[in-house]
C-alpha cells in the first residue's frame, strides 16, 4: 500500500509505482482534495477524481482508493480496511509515525529511494506546477525573539539560513510557508533583483498590512530573501537593530552537511502557541545566549557545540511558550537522542519538521540545501 497526492501524474510517481508493485498487488490511496489543501495550502490541479482514473489507469496499480481519513496520515481507515502486508513511502513521504505505526500492526515498513527509471530525470509535481526559485528558511536558533514582547524582556539574535526550495515543504509547518506564499503573490516565481534587506522589509510589510493581529516575525522575511546564514540582532523591536551575514562557503558547506529533517506533519488549525506562555527576562535571557554561542560554534565550525546550543535554544523556546510541543513530538525527540547532537523544531513547533545536527547521516531523512548569494 502507498499513499500521496499524485497530482500532475508524471515519471517520477510512476516509477515509484512500479517499484512499489514489484513487491505484491499495489493498492494506491490518494489524497482528497480537502486534505491536499490542508496540508500544502493550494488545491490539486487535478481533483481526487481525475486522479484516481488517471491513477487506475496504470498496470502496475491493483486498486486506487480516496483516503477518508485527514491530514497527513488520512490513509488509516484504508489501511485498517486493505490491511497490507507492506506499506511503502519515498523518502520525502517518510515520518516516524508511519513507521512507529506499521511496527505496532506488523507490517512492514520500507523506505524508496526515489531513483528515477532509466535516463529520465528526477521529477517532482512541484516542479512541473512552475519553476518556482523562491526559497524557504529554517530559523536555527533564537526563534521568538523577533517578537518584541519576548526581545523587551532581553536583547538577542535569531538565527536564519535560507533554502532552496528543493522540495515542496508542507503548509503550517514551521518552514515560513505563508511568508513565502506571499513572496509568490508579489513576484510570482522568483524574487525582484536589488538589495536584500530592502526585498526583506518589502515582503514583512506585505506580509503584515496595516491591521494584521498577530504579526509574523521578520525572521521569516528575512530568512527567506537573505541568501546564506544571517544572525539578526532584535532589541524590542520588530525589525533588528542590524543583520550580521556569512557567505564564506566552507562554513555553508559544513552547516549543510550537519542539517538533517525529519517530518512530523503540520500544525493543526487548532494548535494555539500563545496560550500559557511563561515569557519573561530569564526566559528570553537563556534564548538569547543559546543562539549567541550557536553562531559561535557554527563560525567555529564546532559541531558539539554546535548541537548543544541548538539544543539549549530550543529548552529554552519550550520553557516559555510550553505549546510548542506535546508527549508525541517529545517521545520522537527520544528516538534521536542518541544519534544527534542537537534538535529543535522548526519555526513555532506543534508539528513540522524535528530538524537535527548530526555528524553522522540520519536516514530517512530530508537534507536541504543553502541558497549562496548570486555573484
């Protein structure tokens, strides 16, 4: 049994298909078209019945069912009902609920590799929607105090990277997707040539019209137009008081290789962060020295220290707003705490991405790459 979106059918689903088939009578459960826009922000190009003939329609497939269930493990009652000997994900498809869910039922849990067949290129639905090559960001350390009530309390840095949009990441999951949607509405598919911190400031105030309630940081508009690593410094205010940036491509290159993703699903629409929070000069205190000696470490390209304040940081994100995680996320951090050096979750927690420093690779899991700044 697999499961997917599998909009704008194209080589790279069907040779996942294939693999997949090689391993017994393949049963295809598909999104629908309510979960597919909860989980990406859009809905398919294709609706969840054109995908299913489109689908049915392949020799490999035995049977083609729509989930009934939501979100991103909406295949439960199907799997309930089909019962399979082996489910089987990509890599991009992988997260440890499915796999901690197939050993509880007994079946076997197996991961592709997502080689595309003969000499045809990798191929993605993203791709093929629009060349799109506006990045994403991942907030590594200091995340909230870009907020001036948490920066009031006590002046410190947040520290961004800037990514490729090597792969489509999942809506309301703590990788600046809204900010980046309305990146899309004002440059369409790429951003404007000039200035990068004037691009920021530009997309934080569209982000934010006048009136907006609850403003998203400028670390996300930030993150997402600086190319490379940038530490911006908050003092109360929304936008820093300076952004200090590294381009030096051997300390890109040793981030990178220490970066590792492992995908929990986005945040509900239920998930409320702000409540029970415990914000105060301590609190913002220990956020703010927590990044401050994880932009030491990664200049020093030290990545046991590296890992340790990345770590500290999020202890400390957690100790104030306590939301951020649940007994789930916190028995999936377990499972890495021997392997990795440090973790956290992206942006406000609650789902999303449980992002990794690591020395030693971790599979199955998405690796990123650092947008440079263009010479």
């Amino acid at each position: 049994m697999v499961s997917g979106c599998f909009d704008l059918l194209h080589s790279g689903h069907v040779a996942f298909l294939q693999e997949a088939s090689q391993l017994g009578n393949l049963y295809v459960c598909i999104g629908s078209d309510d979960t597919v826009n909860g989980l990406k922000g859009r809905r398919p190009v294709n609706s969840q019945y054109e995908r299913k003939f489109m689908l049915e329609a392949l020799k490999c497939v035995h049977e083609v069912r729509v989930s009934r269930g939501s979100g991103i493990m909406d295949f439960l009652p199907e799997l309930e009902d089909i019962q399979p000997d082996v489910f089987f994900v990509n890599e991009d498809g992988h997260t440890p609920v499915k796999e901690a869910l197939c050993a509880e039922k007994g079946i076997e849990y197996t991961v592709s590799r997502r080689i595309p067949a003969a000499e045809l290129p990798v191929r993605s639905t993203t791709a093929l929607r629009e060349v799109c090559t506006i990045p994403y960001r991942i907030d590594l350390a200091g995340g909230w105090l870009d907020q001036p009530w948490v920066s009031a309390f006590y002046p410190g840095p947040v520290l961004t990277v800037s990514i490729e949009p090597t792969q489509a990441f999942n809506f309301r999951s703590g990788m600046a997707t809204s900010t980046r949607n309305k990146a899309i509405e004002l440059w369409k598919t790429a951003l404007p040539p000039g200035d990068p911190e004037q691009i920021a400031r530009l997309l934080f105030a569209y982000d934010n019209p006048p009136g907006t309630k609850e403003i998203a940081g400028s670390q996300d508009s930030i993150g997402i137009v600086m190319p490379a690593l940038n530490k911006s410094n908050y003092t109360g205010n929304y936008w820093p008081s300076s952004i200090n940036s590294v381009h030096d491509e051997e300390i890109l290159s040793w981030l990178e290789d220490r970066l590792y993703l492992v995908t929990l699903g986005p945040r509900t629409s239920e998930y409320d962060v702000l409540s029970d929070t415990k914000i105060d000069s301590s609190g913002a205190r220990a956020l703010a020295d927590a990044a401050e000696g994880c932009w030491t470490a990664i200049l020093a390209k030290d990545a046991d220290s590296f890992g340790h304040h990345v770590r500290l940081s999020f202890e400390a994100q957690i100790a104030m707003f306590p939301n951020m995680v649940d007994d789930g996320i916190m028995n999936m951090i377990e499972q890495y705490r021997e392997v990795a050096l440090g973790w956290k979750l992206s942006g406000a927690g609650g789902g999303g991405y449980l992002i990794l420093v690591s020395e030693t690779p971790i599979e199955p899991a998405v690796r990123v790459k650092i947008r440079r700044k263009e010479v």
